[in-house]
C-alpha cells in the first residue's frame, strides 16, 4: 500500500497521527524571562488545533548569556517551566506532541565569564566541551519535566553546534577536530548525555544541515557522517535543512533539500524529515512514496494558514505562503503577504 501524507507515524516511542510537522522558526514574542507566553501558546494552539501532527518549538536557547534574537523561548532556569507546562497542557489537548528545539546560538562562555572564542578551536578545554553539554542537558531536563513530549538538538544553520561539524570553523587539531567523525564528536557527546539523562524511551531529534553551501563549509558526507553515528546510538529522528536562513535568500525551489535528505534517511535508517519549501501536497505524496524520507517539516506556510494540514486533508491544493520572504513584521512573525492583501482589501 501506497504510504499517505496523512498516515500514522512513529517517532520513537511517540506516535504522530500524520506526517506534517511544525518545523522551527523565530517568533520574537516569547516573555521577557524566555517564557512561551501567552502569544506563543496561542499561535501553538491554533496550528495544533489545524490539524499539524506535532509542533517543534521555536529555537530555545539554554543558557541566559547566550540570545542571537530578542523575544526568543528559555530553558535555562526554573522559572519557565510553568509557562512551557501551560504550553504543553495547551497543544495536547489536540493530541498533538510538543518538542522543544534547544540551541546554543553563538559563543559559549565559560562560568567566570570568559570565552574561547566563536568558533571551536584549540583554546576550547575539555571542561568547556563538558560545559556545553550540561547547558544542553540541563534544558532537556527541564523541557521533560514540563510535560514537553520530545528535544531536539539545533545543529543547523550556522549555530555553534553546526559551526562545530564545519571544517570551516572547527580547527581543532585534537579528538574534536579533523575528520568528519572528529569534528561530529561534541554533537554525538551532547546527544549520548542527553540520552543518558533522560532515558531510552524519551525522543531525541536533531536538526541538521545536509551541506552548508559555502566555500570550506560542511558537505553531505559530513553530514551524513554525523547522522550515521548518532543512528547507531539510537536517535529518534532527524531534519534535514541546510545552509543558512532559507527565508533570507528568496530561494524558492520547491522541497529544496529533498534530494540530500533522501540519501541520509537512506543511510541513517531512521526517520527523516525534509524542511525546506515545502508548499504542494502532491510533490510530498511523491517524495513519501519515492524515497525514504518520512516526515515533512513546515514553517512559514503555518504562519499563513495554522489549519493548512486541516485544509490539506480535505483538498490537495498548494500553501498560500509563495517563500516570499515577507515573515518579519513589527508585532512579530508572520504573514506579510496575507496582512498586505488583508489591508488592501480595507483600503480598497
């Protein structure tokens, strides 16, 4: 039989009731303590109620230092575990599971304040790779202990745990640095303890590039290097993006990583889901049934239409989101082109 965009899906030990997934982006309207808040958690809800089959938090850093975007998602204290409870209790009451995406966007600083640098280089010590894991760690903690069904880790897009799979930017001429399985060593090292503190059974994603697409960057077997290791131990799923920001370049090649992501589900054995441009129901059918890519992510057409996987059920007709670029609008992100045809209508 013919696998469906709106089969069930197993992700570990979590079921999804069909293959479309929230996938990550910035909303800049979290709380001013790194909470969800109420905007979030009424955006979650109503993506949740439209039918997605499991929403990946936006980027969520793990320690307070550490902010590449104002208004981003925490869980680096305490204190905002009740707002990502509330959160969790919101989007589950539309049998719909909640992973939060964790990051650490730029430099890591070293408890007295300082800092090895950017980038991983010789400077960085083998307590400061322990260091990085724990912030890790400590938020995945805290995402289980609200309720939160999944973690994935963020080692996509030019944040350091991506820069770190970068011959480009990982110099370390010791056991981090070097070859493709060298240079996966602190991702593996951040995924093996967060696997050791939070369980067999507890998802664990990551979010990865398929290349960097820049001169010296990470390709596809570097990649695919990275997933391979982290499959043998016993990861839950992986995304599959690649590059920088997608939204910032005004590329609109429809489901742009499938062909990458189609080798690494193969080579990694398991589950795979393609972020990327994905807007036309019908390529997804055809990439489900033609590869073994399993999963689809979807970001920007969700902020135009949170019940286009509702819509999509019913008629097998493209997003409206056209990847214009247009997210970014002053009371957060959103949908630039539907508020301008919404205004023009009022004006007309």
């Amino acid at each position: 039989m013919l696998e469906e965009l709106f089969d069930s899906v197993q992700l570990g030990k979590l079921r999804l009731k069909n293959r479309l997934v929230r996938a990550a982006t910035w909303e800049g309207v979290a709380d001013p303590d790194g909470s969800p808040g109420a905007k979030i958690e009424k955006m979650y809800t109503a993506m949740a109620a439209g039918g997605i089959g499991m929403i990946i938090g936006s980027y969520t850093r793990v320690a307070e230092f550490d902010q590449p975007t104002p208004g981003m998602m925490g869980l680096f204290a305490d204190g905002q575990l009740a707002g990502w409870q509330a959160l969790a209790t919101a989007v589950h009451r539309y049998d719909t599971p909640l992973c939060a995406q964790l990051v650490l966007g730029g430099a890591w600083q070293r408890p007295d304040g300082s800092s090895p640098g950017d980038n991983l280089s010789d400077a960085f010590t083998e307590a400061d790779m322990a260091g990085i894991c724990a912030l890790f760690g400590q938020a995945a903690l805290r995402a289980k202990a609200a309720g939160v069904d999944a973690v994935q880790i963020h080692a996509a897009h030019g944040y350091f745990l991506s820069r770190s799979l970068s011959p480009k930017y990982n110099t370390h001429t010791g056991e981090w640095g070097g070859s493709p399985a060298r240079r996966s060593r602190l991702l593996v090292a951040v995924y093996q303890l967060l696997r050791q503190q939070l369980g067999s059974d507890y998802p664990i994603l990551i979010k990865i590039n398929c290349e960097d697409f820049e001169e010296g960057g990470a390709t596809l077997d570097d990649s695919l290097s990275a997933c391979v290791q982290l499959a043998r131990l016993g990861l839950d799923g992986i995304e599959v993006s690649g590059g920088g920001r997608i939204w910032r370049t005004g590329v609109k090649t429809p489901s742009v990583f499938a062909e990458q992501a189609a080798v690494i589900a193969h080579h990694s054995g398991v589950p795979v889901m393609l972020t990327g441009n994905n807007r036309d129901p019908r390529q997804l059918t055809k990439l489900l049934q033609e590869t073994e890519i399993g999963l689809f992510g979807l970001a920007r057409p969700l902020l135009a239409e949170p019940d286009l996987a509702s819509r999509w059920q019913r008629e097998l007709v493209p997003a409206f989101c056209n990847s214009c670029g247009g997210c970014y609008l002053p009371e957060g992100t959103g949908c630039g082109r539907k508020k301008a045809l919404a205004e023009q209508g009022k004006t007309s």
